[in-house]
C-alpha cells in the first residue's frame, strides 16, 4: 500500500504542472493514496500576494481547495484523493491561519516552518556571520519553533524535520541534541506524526529530512511516522516511497501513517 502526503502544483509559483498531473502520476506509480499539500497564501501579510514565486495568492485559496475536492470525486474507486496543505506556522500569525483553514475539510495540515529569525532555513548566508555559539542558537530556535507548531494543535503532520541542513549541510554537526529530542517528545505528546520527506536530495545536502539518527529518536519516543515526497514535478510523486520503508524497518517501525478527515490511518510497513 503506498501513498504520499506532500506535492506542490503551478499555484506556489515554483513547482510545475496543475494537480491532475500529480493525481495521473500517482497512478502511474501504483500508489493508492495521493495527498494534494500546496503551500498555503501568506495569511498573515496585509497583501494579496506579496511572494508569487513562495505561495499562491488569498484568492487562489478557494478556488485551490475545490479543485481538490472535484477531483477527489472524480478519481474516487480509482486513488483515494486526499485534500491537504502546507501550512507555514508563524507563531504571531498563527490565528489568522487557524481561522483561514477552518472554513475548509482538510484531510491533514502539514506544519512548516520555513523561516528562522525571519530568514529563509534555506539561505546559507546566514550561517556565514554566526559565531558558532550563535550557530547552536538558531538551531535551538529552529527546533523551538517546531515545538511550538507541535503544540499549536493546527496540524497532523510535522514538515521535513531537519531541512535547515538543505543547502547547509554542515547544519547536522552543530550540536543541537537536547532540542532535537525535546522536539521529538513533544511530538509524540501532541500525537503527530513526522515525514519523511524525500526532496533533500534536490538541495545541497542530499538524502531525506530528517536524518537516520533523528529517525532513531523519533521511534524511541514512539512518533508516527509519514511519507512525503515534496513533489515540485509530477515526476517525482511517490519518490523514493520503497527505499524510505526499507530503512524505517530497519529502525524498527512496523508502520506509517496517513490521514483522512485528520483522523490517523495506520500502514503496516
Ligand atoms: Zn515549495
Ligand atoms: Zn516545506
């Protein structure tokens, strides 16, 4: 039984192809289960659309929405068409995000974070004027807020754990393990799960988020654990699916998870 919790389409303004491309290729790969996760509008921003190329406009939102569930119908007894989104957590925003959601019958919200101090976890500049104190420190504020996205009690599904190595992939050496398994307990307190995200390997880093070693921890304190592709192409739906449940059982996962109507769905591995 496979399934993939996280793709993206042309509304972002930085992934290609429209949703039935993703659906079409998850049938292609024999999946059973395609969750549709774009990112969602900048909520929180007095604009319309102040970042075209990061997420879709306001007004897109609807429209994003009942696409999905048109498509759900229209692809039912063929793939189990999940409606999803990844959703930013910007603690100070966090409400209006809520509010926006809430309108609407989301199978799952993937929780993200994307920013640190209010730099991109992606841009490696910032590393450059840290002293290495000061490099721990936003590694320990990085996992601090995924706590707090954890606890927030918006999502189901914690984002790609440890992307701030994607175009920094010394990130993994600066020492960070108390806030590391602090996170990871308190994700298994909150009930969520993890994905296993398989695009690191189109940023610098390579492999997946989060890494083998977190992944031990995770299943030590017992989090569920879930697949993501974080498919920008059609392409790459489903990818990697096979080899990320080999090694999960060979961390000693006997199942992953989906959600429909934010209810959990067990997979055996
Ligand atoms: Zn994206
Ligand atoms: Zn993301």
């Amino acid at each position: 039984m496979k399934f993939d919790l996280h793709t993206h389409h042309f509304r972002c303004g930085h992934a290609d192809g429209n949703i039935r491309d993703y659906i079409e290729a998850a049938i292609a790969a024999d999946l059973q289960v395609i969750g549709i996760s774009d990112h969602t509008p900048y909520f929180g921003s007095e604009e319309e659309h102040p970042f075209p190329s990061i997420s879709m406009a306001k007004s897109d939102f609807d429209g994003y929405v009942q696409e999905v569930l048109q498509l759900k119908r229209e692809y039912e007894g063929k793939i189990k068409v999940l409606l999803g989104i990844e959703s930013d957590f910007f603690p100070e925003h966090a409400n209006v995000y809520q509010q926006a959601m809430s309108a609407y019958p989301f199978d799952y919200i993937i929780g993200s974070i994307h920013h640190v101090r209010g730099v991109s976890i992606f841009n490696k500049n910032r590393w450059k004027k840290l002293t290495p104190s000061e490099q721990v420190a936003d590694k320990e504020e990085y996992f601090n807020l995924i706590r707090q996205s954890a606890q927030s009690g918006m999502f189901q599904i914690i984002a790609h754990m440890d992307a701030m190595k994607g175009n920094y992939p010394l990130f993994s050496e600066i020492k960070a393990d108390e806030a590391i398994e602090e996170t990871l307990k308190v994700i298994a307190e909150s009930g969520l799960a993890i994905e296993i995200n398989t695009s690191g390997k189109t940023k610098l880093c390579g492999g997946w988020y989060p890494s083998n070693e977190i992944l031990e921890v995770a299943h030590h304190y017992g989090v569920d654990v879930t697949f993501g592709s974080d498919a920008h192409k059609p392409s790459r739906v489903g990818d990697e699916f096979e080899e990320v449940a080999k090694v999960l059982k060979e961390i000693g996962f006997k199942e992953w998870v989906y959600y429909e109507q934010k209810q959990k769905v067990a997979v055996p591995l």
